[in-house]
C-alpha cells in the first residue's frame, strides 16, 4: 500500500514536470523536411521540401533555404510535444489503476 501511494505521488511529479516541458515548446509543425536537387546526379539546383499529413491528407510544400532551421526546430518540437503527450497518456493510466486498486483495499 504504502509503495503504490509513493508510486502515485511520482507520477503526480512527474506530470507535473511533463505540463512545465511542454510551456517550453513554441511553433510545432508535423512532417520532414529534405534537400531536393532539380538535377540529382549533378547535385545542382537545390532546394528543401516538407512533407507531413494532417487531418489525414498528405501534403507537400516547398521551402526557402533561409527557413530550413526553423521549420527543422518545428519539426522537432512536434516530435517532443507527440512523446511528451505519449508519456503523459501512459502515466495517467497507471495512476488511475494505482487509484483505483488503493481506495478499493481501503
């Protein structure tokens, strides 16, 4: 008993930590982002393309090289923000387990 009511008072700490990461997180932005060359086997004519899906559609948009590191750091943020969500997700359902098995041994 007094081990699951450790555990779910880590799990509050953790969650906690997890609400503070994810006010950290700024633009996010889904997909990948690749250099392209409109000559591939010169390597010439270079380019970057961001590809993703949202709402079920699959897009693809072009994007100026002056923007690659910032739609790259968007990219990664939606990465951290979906595992944090994960992270999260996986948490609460342990702690409403651990709940819910302590206050029916009370």
């Amino acid at each position: 008993m007094a081990m699951e009511a450790r555990r779910l008072e880590k799990i509050d700490q953790e969650i906690e930590r997890i609400k503070a990461q994810l006010g950290q997180i700024g633009v996010v932005r889904p997909g990948s982002l690749t250099r392209q060359y409109k000559d591939p086997k010169k390597q010439t004519g270079a380019y970057y393309q961001v590809s993703y899906t949202h709402r079920m559609k699959s897009r693809t948009a072009y994007v100026r090289a002056t923007f690659a590191k910032e739609v790259r750091q968007q990219i990664r943020d939606y990465k951290k923000l979906k595992k944090l969500i994960e992270r999260w997700v996986a948490l609460g359902i342990e702690h409403s387990q651990l709940s819910m098995r302590l206050r029916s041994s009370r």
